[in-house]
C-alpha cells in the first residue's frame, strides 16, 4: 500500500473550500428538514406543507441544529463501530 502526504495534493480547481463551506450548511439543513418531515410531520404532506410555509429562522437554525447533531452522531458511531477494523497493521 503506497502512503500518500496529504499536504502535497494541490487543488487545481481552487473550489473545495467552498464546496466543503456548503457542505457543512446545506447538508445538515436537509437532514434537519427530512428529520422534520418524517420524524415531526409522520410523513404527513400537509403538515410538512403548513410548517414549511411558517417557515422563519428559527426553524430553520432548529432544522439546521438537529441536522448537525444526527450527522455528527453517525460520524462518531462510525469512528467508534468501525476503528477497530480500519487500523493498520505492523
């Protein structure tokens, strides 16, 4: 298996900074928004409707906060569940 420095790939394009910034705020504002939806709302399509349409910020920060939690949870259930098989070797 060949090592490869992380330091030493260059990014050509110059865009995975951003696309890394709207990763980290869209991606947990639409868990946050599927949480709503199936979790808050059951499924329910008028219901998801009305509360989509009441829509202000603190919903959306609400949606946004409770996105990052479930990711963060699965990132970390990953590390922990799955380290022990992912280690390397002497």
């Amino acid at each position: 298996m060949k090592h490869i420095e992380l330091t030493k790939i260059k990014n050509k394009s110059g865009q995975a900074e951003l696309k890394h910034i709207l990763y980290f705020i869209f991606l947990p504002f639409i868990i946050g928004i599927l949480f709503f939806f199936f979790y808050i709302c059951s499924g329910d399509i008028s219901l998801f409707k009305t509360m989509i349409h009441n829509f202000d910020f603190d919903k959306a920060y609400a949606s946004w906060l409770i996105g990052y939690e479930i990711l963060a949870v699965i990132i970390l259930l990953k590390i922990f569940l799955f380290s022990e098989n992912n280690q390397i070797k002497k």
